[in-house]
C-alpha cells in the first residue's frame, strides 16, 4: 500500500511504457505542496493492460465487465418477454427455466451491471480525474477488487452450468423456497449464487476502500468538498452507502449458504414439504426479509445516487449553465444517503411482520421523496434560463428526468403502505422499479458515456447511431413500462410463468404483447449502441479537447486522453467550483476550475 | 484524531461561489481530515466489520428468544483463549511502543511473540471446535451451535486477515532497509486492529455466556 | 423545438392513455373501495407534479434552446425559491400520508364480530379451516400433520374437534359479513390475493398473520398467489364465492368437520382390520 507520508524521499520514476510525456519530477517539489503520490509504473503488457494499477483501466475493465455480463441479463430478458407476450409461440422455456431466467436476470442487472458500473466503472476512472489526484490512493487494492468482482462473475456465470442449473429463487433468493426443492436450483445455483454475491461484496469493500479515501484525502490543493462536481458527491455518497450496506447482503448470505449445506435453521421455520416434516425449525423467513432489505433499499440509491450526481453534471454542461441550487443537491445527496438506511421495510409491508411498522416505514419512505423532489426541481431550473444544446448527452438526460419523475412517483404510491396492498406483487411494482432503476440510470449511464468517450478515447461515437439510439431506447422503454402499470391495476401478479387459464387476467393479452414487441425492439438498439463503441473507439470522428467545454479537472489535463498519473509534472490548484458558465462580470463563456482569478479579464479589467 | 473544521452543517453550507469564500477555498491542501490514509483505511474497514459483527448480534438477539434454544456448555478452553487474546494486545501495544521509539530489534521479538500468540489462539478456537465436534455438538444440531460456530469463524477470518498484515510488516522489519515511516505506521494500525478483534472477541463471548 | 414537442407528446400521451386505457382495476367486491380513493387522490396530486414538471421541461427545452448570441443566466441558489419549493412538496407529501395512514389504520384493526376462517397454503394450492359452533379455531402444529390429520389439528384441543374442514381449492363467504383470514403456510411464504377484494398478506410458515375484509358482493372471485413460492406458483389458484344467507348455508352444511373426518378414516380402518380376519 503506498501512502502519503512517504518520510522525505524524493519520488524517482522510472520512464514508463506509456506515451512519454510525463517527465520524472527529479527538481524540487515547492514547498506548500504535499509530497507527490507514489505510483506504480507498468513496464509489461500484462501490468499495464491485464493486472494494471491505473484506475482509468480499472475502470474501463469494471464497464467492460459489467456490459459483457449485463448482456446475458439482456438476453435472458428476452426469453421471459417471449414467454409472456406469446406464450403459446415461444414454448421452449418451461417454469424451471423461466424462473431461473427472471433471478438471473435480475441479480445480474442490479448487482452485476448498475452497481459495477457506476462505483467500479464510473467510480474509478473520474474520480481521482476530478479531484485532481494521480489516481486511486490504494492502486494495488483497487486492481485486486477488479479482479475479484470478475471471479465473482465467472462464479455467477458457473452456475448456469451446475447440475439443477442456475437459482430461480427470485432476484431476492427468498427463504425458504430459495433453498427447497419447489424451486429450481435449490441445491447448487443458489449456493454459487450466494458465494458469488459474497464475493463481490468483499471485492467491493476493497473498491468502496479506494473511493471514499480518495475523495476525502487526495483531493488536489483548493478542491475543497464543496467544490468537487456533483458526479463525485453522487459516487462517493453512494460508496458510503455501499460500505455500510453490503455487509448486510453478506451476512444474509452467510446464513443461507449454512442452512443450506449445513442444516441450520437462521431462517427455516418447521417445515412441512412434499409429504414430510423437515429437520429445520425455530428459524425466521422474515429475518432474512429484514437483512435482505436493509440491504436492498440502500442498494438502489447506490445506483441511483450516481446518477443523480452524473446528470446535474450532464444537464450543466450541456445547457451551459451553472447547476441550480448545488448546496441544496449535495444536501440533497446527503439526505437521501442517510434516510435510504430507515425505509427498508417498505418491501416488506405485506410479509407478515408487525403491522404497526406500517406506520413508521410509510412515513419515512415518503418524507424522503422530499428531498428527491428537490433534485428533481432543480435539475429543470438548470435548464430555465440556459443556453441548450440537444447534445445526445442533454438529450439522455432529459429522457432521464421524464422516466426519473414517473418511476418517482409510482414510488410514491407503493410507499404509502395501504395502497401497497393491492399492488404489491403485481406488475405496478415491476413496472416501477423498472421505469426508477432500470430505465432511469441506464439514461445516465448512456448520456455519461457519450459525454466521457471523448475523453477516454480520443473520438466521438458516431451521432447519427448515437440519436437513433436514444429515440428508440428512450421512447421504446417509457412504451414498455409505462402501460405495464395497469396490469399491475388490474391485479396481474409477478413472477408469474404464465396467466394459466385464468379468466380474470385475459384482458391483458394485448398489453403483454406489444409490451413484449417493444422490449425486443429496444433490446436489440443496444446492439447497435455496442457496435458504435466497438467502431468508434478506432474509426470516429477524432475529438478536439474539451468537446463540450466543460469546467471540471477531468478535461485540463496535459495529455488528451489522460495518461498514467493523470496531470504531468504539477497537480492543477483548483481556484473555484466547477459551474462558472457565463459569469456575470466576466466574458468568458466558461471557466475551468483550474484557471486562477488572475487569468479571467473581468469587465472591468477590460475598461481599463 | 483532530478533524479539520469539521461540523457537517457548516460544511455544507458553504457557498463555493462566492467570492470570499473562494479566497478561504484556494489555501484548502485537498484533505477533509487529519488522518493518513492507511489510517482511514483501517478504520473503515473496522466499520464495515462493526456493521456484519452487529447485524450478525442482531439475528443471534432475534433467535435466541425462540422456544428451540439450547445454550452451550462452556469450554475453559475458550477462556484460555480470551486470555490468549488479551495478552496479544499488550504485546502488540509493547510493540508499538518499542516502535515510536525506533527500537526496531526490540520491536521485531515482540511481533514475533504477536505472531505466535495469534496462531495460538486460532489453534486454540479450532480445538474448541473439536471439543464440540467430539460432543456431537454440530452446528445443524441447534441455533445456539450454529451462532457459536458462525461467530467464531467470522472473528478467526478477520484475524486471519489481520495476520496478513502483521506478516507483511514483520517481514519488512527483517529486511536490510525499510522504511521508517511507513513501519510505524503499519505496527501501529495493526495494533488498532487487533485491539478491535479483542473488544469483538468480548462482546461476542459475553453474549454467548449471557445467553 | 421537435425534441421539446415529442417530449410534451409524451406526456400528454400518457395522460390520454390513462383516460383511455381498457386495462384499469376491476370494481371493488369488498368494503375496501376506501384503498380506491387514496389511490385516485395519489393520482391527482402526483399526476399534477409529473404534467407540471414534464411540461416545463418541454417548454425549457424549446425556450432556452441553443443560440450563439444567448448568454445563460448565473444562479447559483435561489433560497426563496427552493424554500417554497420544498414547503409544497411537503405538503403534497402529508397529504397523501395522511388519509393512506387513517386507511392503514382500519385496515389492521380487524371488527370484534368479525368470522374467522383460516387459509392453508402450500406448494401449490390452498386448504381452508372454518371454526365451527365455537367459533374457535383449533390449534395445530406440524409435528402433527399425517395422513389422517392433514392441518395438524391438536386432538387434546377441545376446539378442533368442530372445526370444519375445506379441503378444497374454492372458499365460499357469506356476504357482508367481516371476515378475519388467518393465514399460515406448511412450507414457504405465499400470499392469498384476490384482487377484487384489494386485500393480501403473505402466508408464512411457523407464523400465523392475518387481514380482514367484507364482501359487498356475490360472485367467484378467482384466488391469485402472490408471493413466489417456486415453479408451481403461477398454477396456485382457487376460487372465492361468495354467497347470499342461503347459498352460503347450503355450502356450509355439506362440509365435513374434524370430528366427523376423524371417524370416517378411522371407520375405513376398522373396516380393512375386520376383512382382514
């Protein structure tokens, strides 16, 4: 582990393989800065592009990853909407295999692909950019954590491969049919589940490690906490949340995994199955509910969080107007953070458990969409008065706030606990969370990437693929979410193989249908969406620096793309906040953070 | 630990944009707290070890008010293991000791002693588990077992875990040159750490024994 | 100014699709309209924010659009603004809580004259217990569950022997009378739903939980699962009749209770031990 306090020696580097511009700081280091941080400098091919130290190619590794690994969600998806939408047509899944293909699928995308992507992806490369350090402040850890989410990968990925196949408890592996013989992978897939999920929660502690002390300790000098954009306060808030989350998942998981191999009973209560009494008994199923959960709702504003952070940036940027009301979205962040902790049980509000936590859970649930509504006013007033370019990162971001604001607000139904009655469990809830976790980030995640591709490649991805793909994705998606709702009205519950000869639930044949044509419809746009990065990254269109003018650090380094140690010889000094766009008194149009007060003509300055 | 000026409310109050406050924010050094990084490290790490240890306290709490639990016999074995534990950190806090004052050789007998008392006592926990074993005490046969095995086990992995560290540190002191700095800080945080397994180590026997 | 229009299409889309859409919930058959209200009152207020904001956006968005000579605005904060902002919002907030709460509220207060019939659940389908003249349900326990005792009545409970036994997946009620369903499963967690009665609450092994509900009208309501409980899930299904006064007799006095259930399997048996000889 490389640390700060390094007792006095002048760092020595050696001239590394990559492109030579960083020459080894031998002079004196003036006196007020802090001793450089010592990096590690690949000099093999594996230690520069396989086993590497570089938070950008840990980053870029965490999205390749997560993408790859989200693609098999994807396709899984397209299994359970065939199913559904035509089930007579399409009948090669059978409910072992549909159910199985519904976990999968759900664990992947939320763990595996939302939450890799924003902390590991998104997390490790703008970080330390923005902040103005070199890289991570623990390299070697951060490298290993890549390492160990991949295996939790390979592991998740086994047990698709393992006798009974992979678990279809159901994204949230409830005992105890996760572990009994009613359901599919009862015996090895959950088992590979629960030890891939541990870990990935160890290799993510290592990783939330690197995030949260960078950002508090290695920030260059004059970047104080309130002048980092809100991506960074969007991540790093959302890697606190992660540390003191995930070991709730871990410890769920824990016990499962032992009243499963072992025959414990932390969560078995007597049982009476297929004909017989079983050897478990005192355990609670809903004590797992609980664990599960305390995890669970955290988990959602770790996605969330980071794209909060990532669209007030995007919608800044784009709009070329300063980000309104930033103390109140870092208050906001903060808040959202800290309420996300006592709200959990609002999944739990028909399992059984006391009813008068009814009372507690629905008012906290519902005094967080306060602070959320604020983020959401304040994004639109970015927009008043701005100056807009319908850049496909601005357009991305306002898909973001129409689906943001619907699933919102369905939350705001499902939260207040009477009307959760009759709709959870149904499509409504599905339809939500889709809409609030699926379709929402995902239209930051684009927007982000069509942004930072410049920036980490060097080129633009081609526009005309880049608006083809919004419009389908952004007007495809709100088709297939939005009427989903009123399934969920109707009573339509989930995780249901197939509607089996219901008369009741005949009258949503249709909806099913064209659900299922615009999901394939949207599912297959990401395909072309792949095809533009893969193409882009060697034949687009070549980016001049700082495309979109922005004011944050991750722009104003010397070499474009940046390379191993981020800034060249000198770290910037960071003299003011990342929003100054058309400053009153001043006619630049825009000032990066790095550029001191004695560099920007005022108006008066002119005068004179 | 002194924090910077580090009242939340204030922090977060502050408006970036202002003129007056850019002056005070430009002579800001990029550090919100006083700590080393490996020092926050550790103590984040000793968090997210807070957090499973108490959720894990959280469901033995829960559980053991069911009808079906049976506490254990206690072993004077793990008493042995207590004392074990505790002696380690007066050895470790020797250490440190030894170490603000750069008397390295010293210093180096005394992690050596850590080192084996450490081993010691997870010899001495799986020796416990063998007693049970032996007993036909297994974990499936009762909550009370299943919280005992799955407490000490997740304790031993952290110490495990810790003696990673303690040999990293120890073999560094062996060699010709190491750097000071960097060894006082490693003694020292390891120290905390073990200090943190043992007040573990406490609350979870006392539960048990409570219980 | 295309991008704000399909943008304000969309909203209004939605809203048309609202009014329009032949997918909407079907009339409450309980007394439990009351969860109909909130929900539309949910509707109205949050509807007003998602039109309101969409459409400014909209509006934002061909407004403020990209020109060389325009130069953005530079507010960092407007606290008078975001002061009121959120007092709204809050607002809005209380005055969704609180009638949902006053909803809750009865919801878990069950009627003292309320019938009590138990829901078995298990993989996959649903038994049902009624009281009996005590009007008492008796207690079981799995350890007791076999062949000739499949709830797993407790034979030294004085109750159970009147309790009458539905081994059937269809429950019949009588109409307007409250009901308290007490719910327990023999092996995983499921959920008896019936989304005409706007009622659930998942079955748990080990626990007994319970709702309560009146229903307003005679019909088959069909039983809906709904909380996974493995492959058979989806096929977990039942039936709800609800009957008028004689009706519901009629179905009641064809159902066989405990006692007389444990004389007939015990009948059978003195029957095969005397052919036997």
């Amino acid at each position: 582990m490389s640390d700060e306090y390094t007792d006095n020696k002048i760092e020595t580097k050696s001239a590394d393989s990559s492109s030579g511009s960083y020459a080894p700081p031998t002079e004196n280091i003036p006196a007020k800065e802090a001793p450089d941080q010592e990096l590690y400098h690949a000099k093999s091919f594996w230690t520069k592009w396989v086993f590497c130290q570089d938070a950008k190619v840990i980053g870029v590794q965490y999205a390749l990853t997560a993408t790859a690994i989200g693609m098999i969600g994807l396709i899984l998806s397209w299994g359970m909407r065939l199913q559904l939408g035509f089930p007579e047509t399409f009948s090669f899944l059978g409910p072992a295999t549909y159910y199985q293909s519904v976990t999968m699928h759900g664990m992947i995308m939320v763990i595996y692909l939302l939450t890799a992507l924003f902390l590991g992806g998104f997390g490790n490369y703008l970080i330390p950019l923005m902040v103005g350090a070199r890289d991570m402040v623990f390299p070697y850890v951060n490298m290993v954590s890549y390492w160990m989410f991949l295996v939790a990968v390979l592991v998740l990925i086994a047990s698709f491969f393992v006798p009974g196949g992979p678990t279809g408890a159901g994204w949230t592996l409830y005992p105890p049919q996760a572990i009994m013989p009613g359901t599919p992978g009862s015996e090895m897939g959950i088992v590979l589940m629960l030890v891939s999920l541990s870990l990935f929660v160890i290799g993510f502690t290592m990783g939330g490690l690197n995030y949260v002390i960078t950002v508090l300790q290695a920030r260059t000098r004059g970047m104080t906490l309130m002048r980092m954009p809100l991506t960074i306060w969007g991540i790093f808030t959302a890697t606190v949340l992660a540390l003191l989350a995930f070991p709730a998942l871990f410890v769920a998981c824990i016990m499962m995994t032992l009243d499963n191999l072992i025959g414990t009973s932390f969560f078995m209560p007597e049982i009476f199955s297929m004909g017989e009494k079983l050897e478990y008994g005192g355990g609670s199923p809903i004590l797992f509910q609980h664990l599960f959960w305390f995890f669970g709702h955290p988990e959602v504003y770790i996605v969330a969080l980071p794209a909060f952070g990532i669209v007030s940036d995007l919608i800044s940027v784009h709009a070329r107007k300063n980000i309104f009301g930033y103390r109140m979205m870092v208050w906001a962040i903060v808040i959202i953070g800290a309420l996300s902790f006592i709200v959990w049980a609002h999944h739990m509000y028909v399992s059984g458990m006391n009813p008068w936590f009814g009372f507690f859970f629905a008012t906290t649930t519902l005094i967080i969409a306060v602070p959320t509504a604020i983020k959401v006013y304040n994004w639109v007033l970015t927009l008043w008065r701005g100056n807009i370019h319908l850049t496909i990162p601005m357009l991305f971001s306002l898909g973001f706030i129409v689906t943001f604001v619907n699933g919102g607000i369905t939350g705001l139904f499902l939260g207040n606990v009477i009307i959760d009655v009759p709709l959870s469990d149904t499509y409504f809830v599905v339809a939500h969370f889709h809409m609030v976790m699926g379709i929402a980030p995902l239209m930051v995640v684009f927007g982000a990437i069509y942004h930072w591709y410049p920036l980490i490649t060097g080129r633009h991805l081609n526009q005309t693929l880049g608006k083809i793909h919004f419009w389908i994705t952004f007007v495809g998606a709100y088709a297939i979410y939005f009427p989903m709702h009123y399934l969920g009205f109707i009573g339509v519950p989930r995780r249901y193989f197939e509607m089996y000869d219901s008369p009741y639930m005949t009258t949503g044949v249709g909806l099913n249908q064209f659900i299922t044509v615009a999901a394939l419809i949207v599912g297959f746009t990401q395909i072309l969406f792949l095809y533009n990065i893969f193409t882009s990254w060697y034949k687009g269109e070549k980016s001049e620096r700082n495309p979109w003018k922005a004011n944050s650090l991750e722009w104003h380094t010397p070499d474009y793309p940046p390379t191993h140690g981020n800034f060249g010889k000198e770290l910037p000094v960071v003299y003011r906040w990342p929003y100054d766009f058309s400053v009153p008194g001043s006619d630049k149009e825009y000032i990066p953070q790095d550029v001191p007060p004695s560099q920007v003509p005022t108006a008066k300055a002119e005068q004179t | 630990m002194r924090k910077k000026e580090f009242n939340i409310f204030k922090l977060l109050s502050e408006k970036p944009w202002e003129e007056s406050q850019a002056a005070i924010d430009n002579e800001h050094d990029g550090k919100t707290l006083t700590l080393s990084k490996a020092k926050l490290g550790v103590r984040t790490i000793m968090v997210v070890s807070t957090v499973i240890f108490s959720l894990f306290i959280v469901s033995y709490s829960d559980r053991m008010l069911v009808h079906d639990w049976r506490s254990l016999s206690e072993p004077w074995l793990l008493w042995i293991n207590t004392i074990i534990l505790i002696f380690t950190s007066f050895v470790f806090h020797k250490a440190k000791i030894l170490s603000d004052k750069n008397e390295f050789e010293k210093a180096k007998n005394y992690l050596l002693l850590v080192g084996f008392l450490t081993f010691a006592f997870i010899t001495g926990q799986l020796l416990v588990w063998q007693h049970y074993v032996n007993l036909g005490q297994y974990a499936s046969t009762n909550p009370a077992n299943a919280f005992f095995y799955l407490f000490t086990a997740i304790h031993g992995v952290h110490v495990l875990g810790g003696l990673f560290f303690w040999g990293r540190a120890t073999t560094k002191l062996f060699t010709k040159n190491f750097s000071v700095l960097k060894i006082k800080q490693a003694i020292e945080l390891c120290a905390i750490y073990w200090h943190f397994l043992l007040i573990v180590w406490f609350i979870l026997f006392g539960l048990m024994i409570a219980t | 100014m295309f991008v704000a229009i399909i943008f304000a299409l969309i909203i209004v889309g939605s809203i048309v699709f609202h009014f329009w859409s032949p997918w909407w919930w079907t009339p409450v058959a309980s007394n439990w309209g009351n969860i109909d209200d909130t929900i539309i009152l949910t509707f109205w207020v949050t509807g007003a924010v998602f039109v309101a904001v969409c459409l400014f956006m909209s509006y934002c968005v061909w407004a403020y659009r990209y020109r060389p000579d325009r130069k953005a605005e530079y507010k960092p904060e407007d606290k008078k603004l975001e002061f009121r902002l959120t007092w709204l919002t809050t607002l809005g907030v209380v005055a969704l809580l609180a009638p949902g709460l006053v909803v809750w509220n009865k919801y878990i207060s069950v009627p003292e004259n309320a019938f009590k019939v138990e829901v078995v659940a298990y993989q996959w389908g649903w038994n049902y217990r009624l009281p009996g003249n005590d009007g008492v349900l008796g207690k079981t326990s799995v350890d007791l569950i076999n062949d000739e005792n499949p709830y797993g009545l407790d034979l030294k409970d004085p109750n159970s022997k009147d309790d009458i036994l539905v081994m059937d997946a269809d429950l019949h009620l009588k109409i307007n009378q409250p009901v308290k369903i007490e719910l327990r499963s023999l092996d995983v967690l499921h959920n008896f739903y019936i989304p005409q009665f706007r009622a659930k609450m998942d079955t748990l092994p080990g626990i007994i939980s319970f709702y309560w509900f009146t229903p307003e009208k005679t019909g088959e309501y069909e039983i809906l699962c709904a909380e996974y409980c493995g492959t058979g899930h989806y096929a977990m299904r039942g039936y709800v009749q609800v009957d008028d006064e004689k009706d519901y007799s009629n179905w009641l006095a064809k159902q066989i209770s405990f006692e007389k259930m444990l004389a007939k399997n015990s009948g059978k048996k003195l029957l095969v031990a005397e052919s036997k000889n």
